[in-house]
C-alpha cells in the first residue's frame, strides 16, 4: 500500500531521517513513537505530499485514498458539525446537494442534468446512508442531537476535531493518518474511539503518547530513531520488550566484533615488520577492511532518580462540599452535593463529556465559586490547581532553569536541575528561552514547577495532553512518590492505572466513588451494567437524591440463584486460567530459547560451524513462525478469560 525508500530529511542542519525505509501494507495497524522533536509529524508531511524529502522515493498504491487528522484545527466557517462529518469529499457535498435540492431546481435546468447518473453515482459514494452513519459516529464522540447543526465556530478547538475525526470514519479512507487522535477526547470519547477501531476496515497509521490505546490498537510500533524507522512487531508494551532485546543483541554484537577486530590488529602490530609474517599481516589487514562495522549501540535513556519537595502534612478532612449547589447560567451542573476528600487520596474523576469534572476541580480549586452551599478547607490544607492552559502562566523571557525558581519556594540548582532531567530538559537545554519551547515542552515545564513546590492538595487537568511517553512515565513516577492528597481528570488509561487508587464517577451531578483503583471501578460499573434488573447498589452516592433504604431487597431465590452462579462462574474462570497459563508457559519458553540462539549467533565461532549455525538458523524460524501462533491464541484466550 505504501512504500518509504531511503528517504532522508534535514531541518536547520538537524538530520530527522537518514535514508530511512517502511512499508505499510493492508491490515496494519502501526503506531509511530520517538521523543517529541523526532520528525514523527514531518514523516507524515512527506506521506501527504506537503513537505519534499531531501532523498528518497514514497510509493503509494494506485488508488489508495489517505485520511489525515493533524494535531491543530483547521479554521472553520458557517458549516454545521454534521456537515463538517459528512463532507467526506467535494463531489459528494456537491451531488448531496444536488439530490436532496432536486425537486427545487428549474425544469430548464433539469433537461440538462442527467438524473440516473447522479443519482447512481451518489449512491456509490454511500448516498442517504452517510448522514445516519455521521450521527452515528459524532455521538460516539460525544456530540448531542442538538449539536449536530450548531455552526462549528461556535464550537471549541478540541469539538471541531472531533467532527473532522468523524468525518474520517465516515470517509473510511485505506490508508487513515492520525497525529495524537485522544489529545482532544474525553474519556468517555476515547474508549468508544478505540472501539470503532478495533473493527475499521483500512490500515491505520498513528501517532501517539496513549501506552493503553497503542497496546490496545496497534500489531506494529515504528520508531523514529536516530534517524532510522526501527519497526517491532506487536502493541507497544511489545515494543519495549523487544527494544531492550536488541540493545542486547547489538551490544553483544558490537563488543564481539570489537574483540575480533582487537586480535587482527595485534597480530598486525606484532608481526607486520617481520618479513615472515607480513603476507599474514597484509591478509589480516584486508580482513578488517572487509569487515561491516557495527556501530556502537546507542546508550539507553536514562532515567532520572530524583527526589522533590513533600509538602506539609495536612489534617485528615482535607475539604468539605456541603449542600453545594453551581450552575452555569441556567444549566444546572451540581445541586445539593455532599462530598468530603480525606488525606492521601489519589482519586481519577471519570464520567462523559459535560458531566462536570473540570468544574469539580475548579470548585475545589476555589476557582469557581458555588452559588449555594459551603466549601471548607481543612485544617493546613493547602490547594494548587494544574489547568490545560497553566503553561499561559509562564515567564517568556525566562531560560528555562530561571523559570524553576518563580515559585514561592524555590528549589536548589542541583535539584531543580534533577528534576527537568526527568522532565527531557538535559544539557544546555535548561538555557533555552521560555518563550521558544514547544506546547509540549511548556507544559513539562509547569508541571516541573508545580513538584518543585507542591501543595498538600494537588488537582490536575489532563496533565498528560501534549506529554510523550518519557515525559508521561517521569510524571507518573513523581506522583507516585508525592504524599499529599492528589484529584485529577486524565483521559489517558495507563496514568489512571498508575495514579488512581479511588476512581470518582461524575454523571448528572451526581458524583459515585469507588473506593479501588480503574479495574475495580470496571468491575464494578460492569457489574451494575450487568445487574441493573436487580439493582444491586455498587460504589456510594455522595450525592442527594438517592434513599439507600429504597433500595430492592434480594429474595433468598434470586441469592441462591447468584450464588450457583459465582460457583459456576468460578470454575469455569480456572479452567480458563490454567489454560492461559500454559500458554503463558509456552510462550516464555519459546522466546527464552530464541533469546539464546540470537545470543549464539552472535558468537563468532559459530559461523565456522556451518551445521551449527544452519541448525540454529532452522531452529530460530521454527520459533519465530511458532510464537505468532501462540500470541494470537494467547490473546484470544486471555480475552475469553476477562469476558469471564
């Protein structure tokens, strides 16, 4: 479908590709990762035809069509979001327009259209089922019946995405190009986007910093490194597996070379005077000539050990909602919400889009007043809200470094240098003017800022937007570590897993904790989702409205009926278990073996043994022909497992 050559590209004297090579073919599912600044976004410039490689050939398949979602909008117009969804190409606005205007265009005008020819030829291009399809996907995404026809500039950045996003699924293109899709999803959003996908029909190729939804989606990771399109098979947790083998793999091959390299130059140095020796001499020379230099592995990012500030030890009841009540004009967000946050929480606010958890943590903030109601702070607690626009805040002017120190109270050098390590901040890089970093950067930056001098009640805004994966790690290790009380919204699963030990759930202002981390919040949801005839209660409601004493009471059928049930269910789920395991088993196994015959095959001494080397070289592809069997029956196993 689509072939890169040796393509290379250059910027300011910074080389992003150095005759790099990738094909794509029908059915993959690829996600393009590398730091921020790698060239992941130019590669798709060059795929599009916008920006011209330096060297190199792209070819694409004859009538393959392409999709692009970039990472910015576009600017927008009088278009509704529905017709930004269904403009999925200019001749079939054109012939839409046509039919669904026909019985108003002039008689003298209709002798000269041929209507069996547009009319067919609209159908092909899906014709009245595109519009269903396009409402379809926008709720999906979040959209509402009533935001369907709401011109798009009156809508947001993130929701005028969202209905180009919608317009690509509805366009189904072979080839569909995504520069971080879940930048501008919600949640709620993010997890019916994965979905869809599972089942799209074209090859996808995406960029993105979400670990979960690349392990979820992808069967390929390419890397943009040092100039290379390195590419694993797999999702991404695959990816670093098989990264880490071949650093070993070419470390080992490298130093073996070395070696072998060592020995020819001493008998060189030894012998190449003597007059004996010196044809041996010569040939060894000529054998080092010959010789395919290894290049020395690239060294391994490091990671950052740092240590920050903790704040001060606040009281147990760190703040109070009592009766609140907040709306927006005349829409309603909270009435009558009861809700206290104790110490040492690290609580997920999850729920759609509009529910009101940005408003929460602004009404925790103190960013937002409540019309009615109180808000208390407990005893020492002090608050610091993290918005998405907080990197505003910054100091333009500023180097990076001096940056650190406009806080209240300011760090060592050594430890704020410690920190913007972590944060990809290296090197000369902690002089760099403020105002020349990248959105990415200045949000690393305030993040750096906000731990160097850390609140005892810390409230994020999707503090993972605009992150890459180092960047998303370093943070989660640092949150990790702080021992203050933590209240966050993150679309972004994996930092959820990692973070979350309570999950709020906010939906029509009513706010439900789950006293767990995510899984146990999907247990649960599941199980009410799954139960909701008998209506057994799950989480507690923090909010007014509900009488836990109304609730139905199970009769000693429908117990003795569950309880056979979980039996049934439990033996079953071993039986999966076991089998999941062996395969497991198997799998290790396999993979310890092929890791040992890479390892032997590196051994010089072995290509001298001709049946070894092919013995081994047999055993290998036997293996690796094998383990893609067993992965795929793995995950189909392992699936029936969590269906259990």
């Amino acid at each position: 479908m689509l072939i890169l050559s040796n393509v290379s590209k250059s910027f300011g004297g910074r080389t992003l590709l150095d005759e790099a090579s990738l094909s794509i073919t029908r059915g993959d599912r690829v996600g393009l990762v590398g730091p921020n600044g790698a060239g992941k976004t130019t590669l798709f410039s060059m795929i599009l035809g916008k920006v011209d490689p330096d060297g190199g050939v792209f070819q694409l398949e004859r009538n393959t069509t392409l999709g692009y979602l970039p990472q910015e909008s576009a600017p927008v117009g009088e278009e509704t979001a529905l017709e930004i969804a269904m403009s999925v190409n200019d001749e079939f606005v054109r012939l839409r327009k046509l039919v669904m205007d026909w019985d108003s265009v002039p008689h003298d005008e209709l002798e000269e259209l041929d209507h069996d020819r547009i009319f067919s030829r609209f159908d092909e291009l899906g014709g009245y089922q595109v519009e269903p399809k396009a409402k379809r996907i926008l709720k999906g995404l979040g959209f509402k019946d009533a935001d369907f026809d709401r011109p798009a500039r009156e809508l947001s950045g993130g929701w005028v995405m969202r209905a180009h996003l919608a317009r690509l699924l509805v366009m189904e293109p072979d080839l569909l190009m995504l520069d971080e899709p879940t930048n501008h999803l919600d949640l709620e959003a993010l997890l019916w986007f994965q979905n869809y996908l599972k089942s799209y029909p074209g090859a996808l190729f995406v960029i993105s910093h979400d670990r979960s939804f690349l392990n979820e989606l992808v069967n390929a990771i390419v890397e943009v490194n040092q100039g290379r399109l390195d590419r694993y098979t797999g999702n991404y947790d695959d990816f670093v597996r098989q990264k880490k083998e071949r650093q070993i793999q070419r470390q080992a091959a490298y130093e073996n070379q070395q070696k072998e390299l060592q020995r020819l130059q001493r008998f060189v140095d030894r012998f190449g005077a003597k007059a004996s020796k010196a044809s041996q001499a010569q040939s060894k020379i000529k054998q080092m000539e010959r010789m395919e230099l290894i290049e020395a592995p690239e060294a391994a990012a490091a990671t950052v050990s740092f240590q920050f500030p903790q704040p001060k030890r606040s009281g147990q009841r760190v703040m109070t909602l009592k009766n609140l009540y907040f709306s927006y004009g005349e829409k309603k967000v909270y009435e009558g919400v009861e809700f206290q946050v104790d110490r040492g929480e690290k609580t997920g606010l999850v729920g759609p889009n509009g529910a009101g958890k940005s408003t929460l943590l602004k009404l925790l903030a103190g960013v937002l007043q409540p019309q009615s109601g109180n808000r208390e702070l407990g005893h020492e607690a002090k608050v610091g809200y993290f918005s998405q626009n907080r990197a505003e805040n910054l100091n333009l002017k500023n180097t990076v470094l001096d940056e650190t120190f406009e806080i209240q109270n300011p760090a060592t050098e050594q430890m704020a240098r410690n920190l913007l390590g972590s944060f990809l901040f290296r090197g000369d890089d902690v002089f760099k003017k403020v105002g020349l970093l990248s959105g990415g950067e200045k949000s690393r930056l305030a993040l750096v800022k906000l731990l160097l001098d850390p609140p005892n009640f810390l409230l994020l805004d999707e503090p993972t937007t605009h992150l890459d994966i180092p960047s998303i790690d370093a943070l989660i290790q640092a949150l990790k570590a702080y021992t203050g009380t933590l209240y966050f919204v993150s679309h972004d699963v994996h930092f959820i897993r990692s973070i979350g030990d309570h999950i709020v759930h906010v939906e029509e202002g009513k706010l439900t904790r789950y006293p767990g981390g995510y899984d146990y919040y999907l247990e649960k949801t599941g199980a009410i989702n799954a139960q909701s005839s008998v209506g057994s209660p799950v989480g507690d409601k923090l909010s007014t409205g509900e009488d836990k004493s109304e609730r139905k009471q199970k009769t000693k059928e429908q117990k003795r009926l569950e309880a056979e049930a979980r039996v049934e269910r439990s033996r079953i789920r071993k039986k999966q278990e076991k089998v999941v395991k062996e395969l497991e088993i198997e799998i290790e196994k396999l993979e310890g073996r092929c890791e040992a015959i890479h390892h032997e095959l590196l051994d010089p001494e072995v290509y001298g043994q001709q049946e070894k080397a092919k013995s081994l070289n047999q055993e290998l592809k036997e293996i690796q022909d094998r383990l893609p069997e067993l992965h795929e029956k793995w995950e189909h196993e392992a699936t029936e497992l969590e269906s259990i």
